[in-house]
C-alpha cells in the first residue's frame, strides 16, 4: 500500500511548504482485446509521465493489476483527508456495466404494546452504474461506493455510458435520451442531442445511495452539462461519454473509421500533453482534435466526438451504438 500511494505516502513523511497536486491513471484489462490493452496500458503511462515530469505533481500508474476497487477507494479518502494534497486529477479506462440496485425502505405500520411494527417497502429496482476493475464484476467501481473527495476536481472517466444525461429517477422511472435524436442503424444520422439535464442524483426513496458517475466523482448537483461550449467556472470537471465510447484502439473519425487516421489513444495523449503544458481543457481538447488531421474538424466543436457518432463494437464485429463525449462543468479550467 505505501507503494501504490507513493504520493500520499512522501506527502506524509515530507515537510512541503505547500500542498502539491496528485494525478491518477487507472485502467482494467478485462473483458478487453489484447490491442486495445496495448493502447490502454500506453495511454496510462503517457498520462502519468506527462504529470510527473512537473514537480508540483505527483503521478501513479495503476493500469492492470493496481486497477481495484479498494485501490480506487482508498486513494479518494486517502487524498481527502491528507493536507499535503490539494488537488486530485483522475483518468479511468476499462469496460461500463450496469448494476441494478433493490431499493426500499423500513416503514412503521403499528405499535404491539408499545414496540413499532415494521414492513419492509420495496421500491422496486434503480440502476446504478460501474466500471470494471482488473477483478471484474466482482472488484468494479460503482457510483454508490465511491468515496466523495472534494479535491477531485476534475476526472475523464473513458469507459461507455458513464458520461451521459440519462438516468433512472427516484420513482425508478427511466430517464432516457431523446428518443429522434438519432437512428441507431443509420451512420449518417448520429445521436446528437438529448433534452435532458440529469447526470446523476442521491436515491433517498430508496435508499441505494448516488446515481450516476459524473455526480459520484464530483459531488457536485448543478454542473453546465456542455462546459466545452458554455463553461461554468464551477472549478471542477468531468469528461466521459453518453452511449458508446470508442475504443482507444480505433481510428479517429467514426464512422469512417478509416485506417490512414491516427488512433483514438493519440487522441487521449495530445489532450494531456496539453492539459500538461497549461492550456484549458477546452483548448486542450481543441488542439488534440486539430492534430488528429482531419480538415473539417479543426476543433473539438467540430469533431464527431462533440456532435455524436454511430460507434463500431471490435469485439462483436458490428456498428450498434450510438455515442457521444460530453463535458460537464468548467472547460475553461487550467489545471494547477
């Protein structure tokens, strides 16, 4: 444990005259092809060099075997609690799935001689979400179980879904996405839009806890659900995506998805590498998009990742999802 929080583990043990920053790259190999491990287990590694070449960060790779649940736990409470850290910086990689919750409560019915009678009230199921760890199913994180650390301010969490503005509600009703936005089996009319506003909310009728990643890593209620076009210097950012994300190992551009194109992880890379040299996260993304070539997608705004895509699934060999990145909170932020 001392060597997997390095950083936690100096900050303590160190006299430092002010607090210093923490970044994190996390990254599961399951259910995942060898290629597109390659470029995962890359990407983590760029990301972490990247932070530590600066000495007012302290950076760890965790792709693989690091990649726990507890790990991912510990290291939120390990920095919210820890005064020589001011600052968490977090980049997960892996697989979503779903997990359905049974929610309800305990309700008083009737007193016998003065002792409450109790029923138990089901509130039926809420769908909760998670990523995989390196154990699968059984090590995930899920939104429900994730620590709040007020210092995390801003997190890119790349897996499928855990980025988007549908969810279940406190009735247990599905909030969906706009069901004209798009047509799933059609690539030239991606899904590009969705009139909802919810990213996530606290279960209390039925008690299963926070919904939805972006407000489980951030804690925050009312984040500008596009802060790349329209940033509310709140200080804190999350990027992920609603539906299908695509594989670090595929081309950019879907759903072209043409091979002369750079990889979706040089993507990923060029946005840190600029994250790094101190330019926003929205330039940051601009620039990672001009570099990728594409002559009609000369910023973020532009690019098929902003307006949506139909996404292509390499393991099962079909186009079946429909996808788009989304960036929630202060796309102006710099990071320290």
């Amino acid at each position: 444990m001392l060597l997997l929080f390095g950083f936690v583990f100096v900050s303590l043990q160190s006299p430092f005259a002010s607090a210093y920053h923490a970044a994190t790259a996390w990254g599961s190999e399951y259910d995942q092809s060898s290629g597109e491990c390659a470029q995962e287990s890359s990407v983590c590694s760029t990301i972490a060099n990247y932070f530590g070449y600066d000495p007012n960060w302290s950076a760890m790779n965790g792709f693989g075997s690091m990649t726990t649940a507890s790990n991912v736990y510990q290291t939120n409470t390990v920095v919210n609690s820890n005064g020589g850290i001011d600052y968490l910086a977090t980049f997960h990689v892996g697989n979503y799935f779903p997990i359905s919750v049974e929610g309800g409560y305990w309700e008083v019915i009737g007193y016998n001689n003065g002792w409450p009678i109790y029923e138990w009230i089901d509130t039926g199921p809420v769908n909760h979400y998670a990523y995989y760890s390196e154990n699968g199913v059984s090590g995930a994180i899920q939104d429900s179980n994730l620590p709040p650390c007020s210092k995390g301010y801003f997190t890119f969490i790349y897996t499928c879904v855990n980025g988007g503005l549908y969810w279940n509600n406190q009735n247990g009703q599905v909030v969906a996405g706009d069901p004209n936005a798009g047509n799933q089996n059609d690539p030239s009319n991606p899904y590009i839009s969705d009139s909802n506003q919810l990213y996530g909310y606290v279960d209390y009728a039925g008690g299963t806890g926070v919904v939805g990643m972006p407000f489980a890593w951030l804690s925050m209620y009312s984040l500008n659900t596009d802060g790349y076009a329209n940033s509310d210097n709140s200080g804190y950012c999350y990027l992920g995506f609603q539906g299908r994300d695509p594989d670090l190992s595929q081309y950019w551009d879907l759903p072209q998805n043409p091979s002369t194109n750079p990889l979706m992880a040089t993507f990923v890379s060029n946005f840190y590498a600029y994250l790094a040299m101190g330019y926003s996260i929205h330039s940051s993304l601009d620039w990672a998009t001009y570099y990728m070539g594409t002559p009609s997608e000369t910023n973020f705004g532009q690019s098929f990742l902003y307006n949506g895509y139909v996404g292509y699934d390499n393991m099962h060999n079909q186009w079946d999802a429909l996808g788009q990145m989304r960036v929630f909170g202060d796309g102006n932020m710099v990071l320290p």
